[in-house]
C-alpha cells in the first residue's frame, strides 16, 4: 500500500512538471494571432480612446495586431459578460474601469459575472482624476465658498453628474457627505449635455472626469473648484484636491487590463510587463496625460491583484457611507 501511494505520488508529481512545462511552452509561442480586447464603452469614449492608444504601442512591441471590440450597454454588463465566456487562451482581453469590476457589485442586486471570480487581474493602465466645477455665474473662488453656499440654501443648488449609481455621481454624494451639505442631483446621460447646461446656468456645480472638463477649464467658461486625486494633477497644478480640505480623501477612476479567468499566468506576467515597457514611454506618458489618465508605471500581476482587493473593501466603506442600494 505504501508502494502504491508513493508511486501514485511520483506520477502527480510528474504530471504537475509536464503541465508546467506544457504552460511554458506555449507561453513562449504566444502571441501567434492577432489579440481581442473587449472594451465596455462605444467607439470614440473615453475608454475607448485610451484602450486604442495603449492597445497600438503594445501591439508593436508583440508583434500582432491587437483589435479593439466595443460591447457598449447594460452598465457595463454586455462587455464583461462576453469578455468572461472568451476562451482562456490569452487571446482575449478586457479592458474595464471601475464600474465594471468594483462599484457595480455594489450597485447590482444579480450581477450576471464575478469580477473577482470570473477574471484575472493584469495590470492597473492608467488612474482617472475627477474634477467638482462650477458654472460662470458662481461668484465664489473655491470649494469652501461653494460648500458655504450650498449650506446656505439645501437643497437648491444642482449638482449635475452622469447618475446617482454612477462613478461621478457616488463622487458627488461622498463629498456632500464629507462637507455636511445637500444639493439636487441632475443625471445626465451625456457630459456635452451636462456641460452646457452648466455654462448656461441651469446647474450650478458639475462632478465629472477631468478629460470631459479640462477644455472647458482651460477656457475659462467654468470654474474648477477640486480634483479628486490623491495629488494635483499636471493639467491642473493650480487646482486644490479635495484631500486638502477632507484629509486623506482619493477618488479616482482607473482602467486596467483583465483576462478570463484560467489564462495561463506565464502569459498574464507576459502581457503585464510589455504593457510597463509601453507605460514608461515618455511620449506614451504625456498622451495618457492630455487624455486625462494617470499613467500607472509601475505594479505587476501581484500587486495588481491586492490592488483589487483593496478597492473592494474602500468601495464598500464608501457605499455605505452615502446608502447605496443595489436594485
């Protein structure tokens, strides 16, 4: 019996080295395909301007075409879905944002995927700074003066934002949580529609990425009040965060690259690193930063993946903290 057991022993121990060696083998023949990555937005978003740009430079340096597919809809849902039934062959990818794989746990009661379940983590892409702005007929200059306003008369001041279950919209309500202050929520489905509306004056504040303000900004038709990144941001060094006024405060949008759950992990650490090669490219760099994205230059698989777990858990301290219900 004992003989037995340690033969049995030897044979798992050998099939274990030809796995592994089966997994490099074909780790080193990859890529010999054009590569997928399944994006949640439409053609000409955000995301989807970013995902192009990064996906171009990355594809040079594997030496096959990467294609980007739009899967837009359902909060995200339509994209992860088809992302996560993709063969796990290290021929599919998905490029996701927060929403996708953190805040819609918390905003879905049924969530058709797990995104801790469901995926494997590659790498943080770039992280997106949010900017709180007010309309030209705003007669003060920072964020207390509109904190002092907004106090002055709840309820009738608007704030507009993309949704109060959106990214900018939770943003919003975190900081009138913070600042003790109540305004009306108005959704938007589109940032031009919300923008104008905020120039003409039929909102008064507007909580958005700062891609979507910056132009505006710049030309003086509103009026920054705070960023929500942890610093200042290179497009706007003069503009204060909002953890300088609520200590230890950060919010701010990412996009990253996911895999189907089971890709193989020699290909995930090979993707990872080709991606901080391009990352670390000056001019890749800049271009990330005119489009609004922080450029993430340095964390692997692992530390991605405790990244993940640490949003999580902040989420749900930030869900809880503005009552969040899922429906």
């Amino acid at each position: 019996m004992q003989r037995r057991s340690f033969n049995k022993g030897l044979l798992g121990a050998a099939a274990a080295v030809a796995t592994g060696l089966q997994g490099v083998a074909w780790a080193q023949a990859w890529p010999a395909r054009p590569i997928k990555w399944i994006l949640s937005q439409p053609a000409g978003s955000g995301p989807d301007i970013l995902a192009r740009f990064v996906a171009d430079n990355l594809s040079r340096r594997l030496g096959q075409p990467i294609v980007v597919d739009n899967r837009p809809g359902g909060q995200n849902v339509i994209g992860a879905q088809a992302a996560m039934r993709s063969p796990a062959d290290g021929y599919t990818f998905y490029y996701a944002t927060t929403a996708a794989m953190v805040t819609n746990v918390f905003t879905f009661k049924a969530l058709p995927y797990d995104p801790e379940k469901d995926f494997a983590p590659v790498r943080l892409i770039g992280r997106s700074p949010f900017v709180i702005a007010a309309g030209p007929a705003f007669t003060g200059n920072s964020l207390a003066d509109a904190i002092a306003q907004t106090k002055a008369q709840p309820d009738k001041l608007a704030m507009a934002t993309e949704g109060p279950k959106t990214f900018s919209g939770m943003l919003a309500d975190s900081f009138a949580a913070m600042a003790g202050i109540k305004f009306t929520h108005v959704p938007y489905n589109k940032a031009p529609d919300a923008i104008q509306d905020l120039i003409g004056g039929r909102v008064n504040f507007i909580c958005l990425p700062e891609a979507a303000l910056l132009s505006y900004i710049r030309s003086g038709q509103i009026k920054a009040l705070a960023v929500s990144s942890a610093q200042r941001t290179a497009n706007q060094p003069s503009v204060p965060t909002l953890s300088e006024t609520f200590a230890g405060f950060e919010y701010t949008g990412w996009n990253g690259l996911f895999a189907p759950a089971g890709t193989p992990a020699a290909i995930l650490d090979n993707v990872s690193r080709e991606l901080e090669a391009v990352l670390k490219q000056p001019e890749v760099a800049q271009r990330l930063l005119t489009l609004g994205s922080i450029p993430e230059t340095k964390m692997n698989v692992a530390e991605f993946d405790a990244f993940m777990r640490a949003e999580r858990t902040r989420w749900a301290g930030i869900v809880k903290t503005i009552g969040i219900k899922p429906e």
